[in-house]
C-alpha cells in the first residue's frame, strides 16, 4: 500500500547531467576525444536530403552504434530482443 508520504517522493523530479554520470577517463570519452568524426558528414553528404522526408539520424550516431556494440560485445539490436 502507497502512503501520502511515498507518493510525494514518487512524484519528486531530480535533473542529472549525463556527464557527471560517466568517468573522464572512460574508454568512450577517450575514442571521442581521439577520433574527429567530422569526417563522416563529408562521407554522406550526397545521400541525405535537407528538408525533405522525415528527419533522419545523425549518421555520426550510425557509426558509433555498432562500434559500440562491437567494443561491449553487444550482439543484437534491442528491437530484436522483443521479437524472441
């Protein structure tokens, strides 16, 4: 049973700043710091539109996923999970 006094610490909001979560020396700070990914918007240029479509997903984002997930040994996608 949920008392007056839980419900109002349910409700409570506390704002974190990610950074503040994740280790400076991190290995992921450490690979960001190392790589300019700039290099990637030059790459993919000719096959995103502006204004058109839906927006898309930042294609710097697209690569630091699987490489993520190849550094953590992350097999699947988690919307694959939900399928098995």
């Amino acid at each position: 049973m949920m008392t007056q006094e839980t419900e109002k610490v349910r409700k409570q909001m506390q704002m974190v700043c990610i950074d503040d979560l994740v280790p400076r020396n991190h290995l992921l700070r450490l690979i960001d710091k190392a790589i300019d990914w700039t290099f990637i918007y030059d790459l993919v240029r000719d096959t995103y539109s502006d204004g058109m479509g839906r927006p898309s997903i930042d294609p710097v984002t697209l690569i630091k996923i699987p490489l993520i997930q190849y550094l953590y040994g992350i097999k699947k996608h988690a919307a694959d999970n939900q399928r098995d």
